[in-house]
C-alpha cells in the first residue's frame, strides 16, 4: 500500500507529512477490507484503487483556493475525494454527503479511526436547503465526482455557497455532450473547464469549475 501512495504522490509531485500518509494507507487498508465484504468501489485491485482514487482526490485538490474553511462533498460514496481531501487538508471543516446507509457506516468508522476533527457524515440527500452544522456563510467549496449532470450539481450547489464558494466537479471527456443542451443556463455565474490526465493510469479527466463571474 505505501508503495502505491508514493508513487502517485511522486506522479503529482506532491509532498506530504508521515502522518497524512499513514492516514491515507489505513483509509485505503480499510476500504479494500471493507469491500471485499461490502460493496463501496467497483475497484477490487489494490494498486488501481489508490492510483485512481488518490489520482482523482489530488486533481481536485490541484483547483481548491489557497485559504478556505468548509467544503462539501455530495455523493461522497466511500469518502471520495472529500474524505481524502480532508485527509490532505485537515485544517478545512468537510461534510460528507450520502444516500446509502452502509456507505456511510464505512465514513464514521474511518472519521473515528483516524480521530478526525470538524469532519460531519450527512446520511441523506442534499436539496439544496441546507443541513445541520452548515456555516452561515455558506460553504467555500462544493466537490462531487461522477453524481449527475453539471446542471443538477449547479442547481443543488448555488443556495448552499459562500459569498465567494466555487462548485468543482471532475467529468470524463465526453462532459461538453451536456454543455449543448439550449436550456442549460448558469446566470450570473460562469463555467470553466481543465483538460487533465490522470497519472499513471493516463485516463483522461476534464475539472470543471463554476464560480462567481465577479470573481
């Protein structure tokens, strides 16, 4: 496992404290035991696992404001890339939102594992009218991964955000498919897009970010 963790912390060059890497290798240690009995990644190769999920979390991380203080996760699943983020940025407050009920049970076991602070599990579906614990302020940032169209993260996300809160979302190549739709309309808020590859597994990814246009 750790030599796994190495190798796409080297691919993205980045580097990380001893302890954010023994938290990442007990995460991932957990996740694999976890699925072999409950379905929380279609990923059952250890390799693939860390360099696809740690991949995908470190591309996000890549788009995430220098100084932020609360993100939100929707449809985390087994906690990604909100829980990794968390993990890699510990000073931000994370909440983690899922459907799924055993999903969910896998996140709190983790959290407490690990002794994680001002990270909250969500165990329901966002609708967009908040959630206990939540900041006044609104949220800084708004993460979801592979959950539904860009339109239905937007339309969910923009009552929850900050002043200043931007929604990342990370897609396939195929996403601009959505874009061509007439009906599709982000007012006073702009959309921009990234072309990634993923390391190692040379997958092609594409970051889409909304934000302000004043910004």
């Amino acid at each position: 496992m750790h030599e796994h963790i190495e190798k796409v912390l080297n691919a993205f060059k980045r580097d990380i404290s001893q302890e954010k890497k023994g938290h990442l290798e007990r995460y991932f240690l957990e996740l694999s035991r976890w699925n072999e009995k409950i379905n929380l990644t279609g990923i059952r190769d250890i390799e693939k696992l860390v360099l696809k999920h740690l991949g995908d979390t470190l591309l996000f991380e890549k788009y995430l404001p220098k100084n932020l203080s609360s993100l939100l996760d929707i449809g985390t699943g087994a906690g990604v890339p909100g829980l990794l983020l968390k993990i890699l940025r510990p000073e931000m407050e994370v909440f983690l939102a899922e459907a799924v009920k055993k999903k969910c049970s896998f996140l709190e076991f983790i959290i407490a594992t690990l002794g994680l602070k001002d990270v909250h599990v969500i165990n329901e579906r966002i609708n967009g009218k908040g959630f206990p614990k939540m900041p006044k302020k609104g949220l800084d940032v708004i993460t979801s991964q592979a959950t539904g169209s860009i339109q239905w993260l937007f339309e969910l996300s923009k009552p929850l955000l900050s002043e200043k809160g931007i929604i990342l979302t990370l897609k396939g190549p195929s996403f601009k498919e959505e874009l061509k739709d007439k009906e599709i309309s982000f007012g006073s808020f702009r959309l921009k897009s990234f072309e990634e590859r993923l390391p190692l597994l040379n997958h092609q990814r594409a970051m889409v970010v909304i934000e302000r246009s004043f910004l």
